[in-house]
C-alpha cells in the first residue's frame, strides 16, 4: 500500500537566482516546506535567505529550476503571508487600520472585517489597542501587530524575514514562545530567516544551514523536539548540543572557499 | 506664571518692538512722511478701513483662489509624474522654468494677453505658489517605505489602491511642508503680480492702495496696507500650522514633541 | 558791437567770480531723457549752469523710477514734477517742498488713440473697451477722467510704457506727452494718432515745474534763484537757440531717443505752445501766477481729488523767483534776422 505523502506546501528544486546586476544570489537550492512545519534558514549575511523568502513569496522569479508555492500557484487569494525585519506598520492609521489592511485590500468593509481584526488582535495580546497608532507603541508591539496583520487572512505558508532581530532578549523570547504557540494552533508552514542559533533551535523543526557566495544550502538539522516546546528547552543539555552543531556548521558556511562555476 | 510668559513670549517680543519703533521715531522726530509710528499707523488703518478692508479682501481672495489651484494642480501633476517616470522626465524641467522665472517680469506679460485682471494675478500668484507642492509632494510620493510597497504588492493591490491607501498619506507629510511654503509664496505673488502690473477700480488688492500711497505721499496709509499684509502673511502661516499638527499630530516624527510612551 | 563787448565783459567777470564757487546740485528729473526736458540739458552742456555758479548734475527718471521721496530726503536739491497734483499731495501730507518755477506753461499729459476709429471728438474717448494708463496717471489724472469727463474704471488697463497693446489694438486709447508719443507711434506703427492733449479739456495745470525743500528756500534763495534763473535761460536757448550740444547730452544719457525725435519734439512743443505761450512770452519761461494755481485747485475739488481744507494753497509754489522777465531778451537776439 503506498502511502501518499501530502504535496509540500512550498518547494523549490533546484532553483537559481541571478540578478540583473550579475549577482548570483542562489545556486541550485532545493528545499520543501510542508504544512505544519517550522523551518529556519539559518546563515550569514549575503547567503540568500531573504532571496529564498522571496522567490516563495513572489515578489521575485526564479533564473532557472523549479519554484512551487501558493504564490506562484495562485491557488488561493493571500495564501502567502510575510513579515518583514521592520514592523513595516503605516505610521498614519491605527492598529486596526493596519491589521485589517489584507482584508481591505480584497474588499471587505471595515464592519465586516471588524470581527476577524479584533480576533486577530486578541490573539497577539493588543485587544486594548486597537485605535493606537504605531508611533505610541514599543518595538515588540509593533511586531506583534506586524504578525496580526500576517495571521489575518488564515495564509498557507508564513514567510519570516529575521523579525525579532531589532528585539532585546526579553521581548525576543517572549514573541518566540508567542510566534510558536500562534504557528502550532494554526498549524501554517513556517518558513523562519534568523542568524540567532538559539532562536533557530528553539523554534523550528528543520534548521538549513545556508553558505553564502553563491548562496546554497550546505547543512540541514533536524531538531527532535516535541511541540509544544517550554521555555526550560532553552537550558537543557540538548539544546546546547543542537547549539554546538548549528554553530559548527555556520562555521564551515563562512569557511567554505568560494565555488567558482 | 513662567508657562504663561512661556506662551506670551512672541506676543510680548512684537509689543516691545512696536514701542521701541513709536519712542524712537518721536524721540529722533522723524516726520510721517518718512517713517510713521505705530499709533500713527493705526490711526490711519482706522481711517482708510472701508477701503483698506476691501482691498484686504480682494487679496485674500486672490492669495485663497491661487493657493487651493496650486494645491490641486500641485497634487495632480506630481500624481501623474508618480504615475509615469517619463512624463516626469519631460515636463519637469518646465515646471522648474516656471519656478525660476521672476514674476516681475512676466506678470506685465500675463495682464497684456489676459483679458480678464483678475484671472492674471491668479496666474502670476499660481506660478509662485505651485512648485514647492508639486515637488515636495513628488517627492512624498516617492518616498514611501520600501517594505509597504512590497507588501501591498504581495496583496495584489491595485494601482488605485496603492495610490490612496499608500502612497496619498505617505506624501501628506511632504504635501503639507510644500503647503506652508505655498501658503507665504502664493500672497507674495499676488502681491508682486498686481504691483508690478497694477489693476484699477474694484479689482484691486493692497498692492495697489500701497502703489496709491506712494504715489501720493500718504505714508502712513502706505504703513497701514503692508501692515494688513504682514497680518494675512502671519494668519496663513499660524492656519497651515495648525492644520500640519492636527492632520500629522498623531503619528509624524515632525509634530511629535513628547516621548513616546513604552509598554510592551 | 559796443554792447557785444559789455556782454563779454560781463560774461567773463561772471566767469571768474563762478571759477571761485562751483556749487554742487542734483536735480532730479521724472524720466528718462527727452526733449521736454531740453532746457535743463541745455543749461548744462553750454555751461549755463556753470556760468550761474553751479555744477548741476541732472539724474534721471523713468519707468520704474520715483525720484519723488529723494527731495525730502535731502538726496537731491532740485526735483521735476509732470503736474500741480503732486504739489497739492505733498502739502496736504506736510512734506516740506514748494514750487519754484513751472517750465510748461502747458501740460503736454495727452490721450492718443487710432485716426479713423470714431476718437476724433474727445467725448468718445471715454468709451474705448481699454485705456492704457501709467500708475503716475492712475492714481492723479484718471481720477479726474472719471470724475470729470466720465471714463469708466472697468475699461483701465496698465500701461507700462510699451506701444505693443496700443499698436496691437485699433480701439486701444493710451497716454503719453503729447510731444513724445505720437513721433514714436509714427515710427513704429506708421500712422499718425489722433492726440487729445487734458489740457484743451480742462486740465489747467502747469508743468514741468521745479522743486525745492523750504528749508532750501528759507535759508538759500539765491541758490534757488540761481538754479531758476540759469534754468530759464538753458531752455531759452534751448528752444531758440543752438541745441545741439544739449542733443547730444540727452543722447548720451538716453541712448533710446534719436536726433530726429528730439527734433520732431521741439516742433510740436513751439506748435502746441507747451513752453512759451501765454504768461510765459510777458513775464519769461517758468511764469507762474497764485490765480491760476487756485483755479486749477478749485476744479480739483470739484472733481472730488482733495477737500478745499485739505491743502493751503500758499504753501504750494512761491512766485518769487520767477516772473522777472528774464530770457525775453536773450529770446529776441536769437530770434532769426
């Protein structure tokens, strides 16, 4: 009996993208993403995450090989879901006005999006303010409702580009456990850019490491953690060996001597 | 008290001035002829007001009329050069000719082929105000933040959509700034346009009873007539002011004058 | 002959004694050279001036120019007006000038419109669709148009000294000096206007008049007198004499005006009698009387320009520098054998 594996949500074969300045972005990635699944990209800068995040997103073209995404598929109106370094909130509307953007955007009238905003809100803990404007709120808030905003039109696969790096610790930890708890209620495919270690080992499931010059995937770490994951993971003794991999690998990432094609 | 002599410092800065000028031209016995005093001025304000308050509003008018069109052709055109890289890049540079060339020679031009006077000064107050809307707001049309761009692109945003619920309020900013500038500029044309062309009968602002003034010798009402222009200049200010803190006053670095409160 | 040698005699003991005092003046003009203002440039290219004591520097007017303020101000010691307006605007707002001499018998201020457009009559002026008028007029004679003859503000349009609008437009009417504009507009648009000078309708005023402060009247008279009196004779010869010299000092000082305009002036200013008619051929150039002042002040009031209250008329022109008859003379021996 053969069992039939559920297609990847998102999947890239073999994909490369060159830019038209002549930068060779990515050489000949290939990974998958599944429904459900929390995946880091994990890499130093200049080794194309952001490019992968796009190409997924479509906001940019492949150079050649396969891309497949909802995206690119078309198959559901805002199946794809993005969240920039940068809350990237309009600084003149409100909380809600941001939040119920995607929505307004396809159509609906603020009455009958009214609902679904202020579940979102809730859910990310900004219920009280809603008629704030992004200038009255902290950095960690502002992300928060950068997340609302994401969460809002139930997307397929949510894209993540290095969100909490601007964070102190605190707030990075608390929007860690947070992000993990949304994802798995959800149960959205999570594709996570980071160069945090912890964050990466902490939160996802597969962790890609990426070289740079020309962007490829060098490693991949499979990390064996039940969901939902506690806080008390961050000091285990295998947390620190995940760590230490991660870290060996990132290492090998900048060593690598450049590949000349 | 000291908030009070915080929020009384320009009144109080005006009035000392105002005394100095009235002791000092009365001490040094200077006659009306060549320099007035303030009471002298007033006097002459109260004298002349039938004609000076319609003169007053003839200006006004005039300043309004050419700054709501500066407003809207401002606007448009820097919308349709957000729209289409080459039209900016043809049309441009005449805007900038517009801008350069001094009114003073052109408004004699303008009332010769112009029927209409009125329509004249329009034109002649338009072309100084228009160009620092149209560029500041170019430029805030241009200056939206990269990552909304994107994301309105990924939600499939139509150019409608882009041009009024990103673009319009990420160039408020930048209009208004444009707008304040205008505001001054656009009595200053109207002021230079009917001074250097002149108008007669009903159709006349304050330019013109200071022309009269001058050519009549009476300084004082010459005094009285820019006085009421300084005042229309200083309004305009104060109004677009305002209208900047109320329409930016939640949100915009440029009238946030507190901190921000932290809770996370 | 014997009287020849009197007059060398007298010219040259003049001379010394002015080799000893050249008095700087500046006498300000209201336009730029032309040759209504001929006398003055006579006086100073023949050495008139020079003759009388005086080294007289003449600054022009001109279209954006308003040398008016500079006389009170002491920048100048001497200034031209076109008209009495100006005389009764400073006394009614205490500016401490008067008048000391009026060159023009006549105002040569005129309307001028298109021959064969129904302005022959005067009366159908005030129906022209545009009158092209200066500030200057807009805000003094216009007024008594208005008042006077019934023109209409509605058809008033700026004149800014350029005949385009006018040549432009058959039913235009402009202003001008009625022995300066109409040579330009024979030049430049080959026809001849029809010239209504304000002063066959009523406008009685003097002009060309010269300027003074009182303090300078008070304090200086025989500087004054001086001034006038070098001035009458320059204008003398000026009209009668050998004006080539003061040709060539306009010229130069107003490189627009050519030989044949300044020639075609002098023409029109012996015809219309701007000059030398009237009191002037009795009493000298630059007569003026206190009755006529008054009259042509009544009509001013009448016309609604100023309240009778508003200016005491004695305080306009002084008298007693001019009508001594001087030039007469001098006009005769150049008068032609």
């Amino acid at each position: 009996m053969e069992i039939s594996t559920p297609l990847p949500t998102a999947e890239l074969v073999n994909t490369s993208k060159q830019f038209s300045t002549g930068v060779l972005a990515l050489s000949s990635v290939s990974l998958s993403i599944s429904s459900g699944e929390f995946v880091t990209l994990l890499g130093p800068s200049g080794c194309g995450k952001s490019t992968v995040l796009r190409l997924i997103a479509g906001l940019e073209l492949p150079s050649s090989g396969v891309l497949r995404s909802p995206a690119q598929q078309h198959i559901q109106e805002y199946a794809t879901a993005f969240v920039f370094q940068e809350p990237t909130l309009m600084p003149w509307a409100s909380v809600f006005d941001n939040v119920w953007l995607p929505l307004r955007l396809q159509g609906s009238s603020r009455d009958t999006s009214c609902a679904r905003v202020d579940a979102a809100l809730k859910s990310v803990g900004l219920e009280d303010f809603a008629h704030a404007y992004p200038a009255q709120l902290s950095g960690g808030m502002k992300m928060r409702a950068s997340i609302a905003r994401a969460l809002i039109t139930d997307p397929k696969i949510l894209l993540m580009d290095e969100p909490f790096a601007a964070l102190d610790d605190f707030s990075r930890h608390r929007l860690n456990d947070d992000l993990l708890h949304w994802q798995q209620e959800r149960s959205i495919a999570t594709l996570f850019v980071t160069h945090n270690i912890a964050e990466a080992v902490f939160l996802s499931s597969r962790v890609l490491v990426m070289g740079a010059r020309p962007g490829r995937i060098i490693h991949e770490v499979t990390i064996d953690e039940p969901y939902p994951r506690r806080p008390a993971f961050r000091e285990s003794m295998r947390f620190v060996d995940y760590c230490r991999a991660l870290a060996t690998a990132l290492g090998h990432a900048t060593e690598q001597p450049q590949q000349t094609r | 008290m000291k908030r009070i002599l915080h929020k009384l410092l320009p009144a109080l800065t005006l009035l000392t001035f105002l005394l100095l000028w009235e002791l000092g031209v009365r001490w040094a016995n200077i006659p009306a002829y060549t320099l007035p005093t303030p009471s002298v001025i007033v006097l002459s304000l109260i004298d002349h007001w039938p004609s000076l308050a319609l003169s007053w509003w003839f200006t006004i008018k005039i300043t309004l009329g050419a700054l709501f069109l500066a407003c809207l052709g401002g606007v448009l055109i820097a919308s349709v050069f957000s729209l289409s890289p080459q039209i900016e890049r043809a049309f441009f540079p005449i805007a900038v000719v517009l801008q350069v060339t001094p009114i003073v020679a052109i408004a004699p031009l303008m009332l010769i082929y112009i029927e209409s006077t009125t329509a004249a000064l329009l034109l002649c107050a338009w072309i100084v105000a228009f160009f620092p809307i149209l560029s500041n707001t170019v430029t805030g049309l241009r200056a939206t933040d990269r990552n909304l761009v994107e994301l309105f692109r990924l939600y499939r945003a139509s150019p409608w959509q882009r041009l009024v619920l990103l673009r319009a309020p990420a160039a408020l900013p930048y209009f208004l700034t444009g707008l304040k500038i205008s505001g001054g500029l656009s009595l200053i044309g109207a002021v230079t346009a009917e001074m250097v062309a002149g108008s007669a009968g009903r159709q006349t602002g304050l330019a013109s009873r200071i022309l009269e003034a001058s050519f009549r010798t009476e300084t004082p009402k010459m005094f009285a007539a820019l006085a009421l222009l300084v005042l229309t200049g200083v309004i305009i200010f104060l109004l677009f002011n305002a209208l900047s803190r109320l329409l930016l006053g939640g949100w915009h670095s440029s009238e946030q004058s507190h901190t921000v409160d932290h809770n996370s | 002959m014997a009287l020849r040698i009197v007059q060398s005699i007298f010219l040259l003991g003049l001379l010394l004694s002015a080799a000893h005092a050249q008095q700087a003046v500046t006498f300000a003009t209201n336009w730029k050279a032309q040759a209504a203002h001929g006398g003055f440039y006579q006086a100073v290219a023949d050495g008139t001036y020079k003759k009388y004591g005086l080294d007289v520097t003449i600054r022009q007017g001109g279209p954006q120019v308003n040398n008016r303020p500079l006389l009170p101000a002491r920048r100048i010691d001497f200034l031209m007006t076109g008209n009495l307006l100006h005389s009764f605007d400073n006394v009614k707002n205490g500016i401490p000038v008067v008048v000391v001499a009026a060159m023009f018998q006549k105002d040569p201020q005129a309307l001028m419109a298109h021959p064969g457009q129904g302005y022959e009559n005067f009366a159908a002026l005030k129906n022209a669709p545009t009158a092209l008028i200066a500030k200057d007029g807009q805000f003094t004679w216009w007024q008594w148009l208005k008042m006077v003859h019934g023109f209409k503000d509605e058809t008033l349009k700026p004149y800014n000294y350029n005949l385009g609008p006018f040549l432009a437009q058959p039913k235009a009417i402009q202003q001008g000096y009625s022995v300066a504009e109409p040579i330009y507009i024979q030049e430049q648009g080959k026809f001849k206007p029809v010239v209504h000078l304000l002063a066959d309708h009523g406008f009685s005023t003097y002009s060309t008049l010269i300027e003074a402060r009182t303090e300078t009247v008070k304090n200086n008279p025989d500087l004054v007198q001086r001034f006038v009196d070098a001035s009458v004779i320059g204008w003398v010869n000026f009209m009668y004499g050998d004006r080539s010299a003061a040709n060539a000092l306009m010229m130069k000082d107003n490189p627009e005006i050519s030989l044949a305009e300044i020639e075609a002036s002098v023409v029109l200013m012996k015809q219309q009698g701007i000059v030398d008619s009237g009191e002037a051929q009795t009493m000298g150039i630059g007569a003026m009387n206190a009755a006529r002042i008054q009259d042509f002040f009544n009509q001013m009031v009448k016309a609604g320009l100023y309240q009778a209250k508003d200016v005491d008329l004695s305080k306009v022109a002084t008298t007693q520098f001019v009508n001594k008859q001087l030039g007469i003379d001098l006009k005769k021996s150049l008068a032609p054998k």
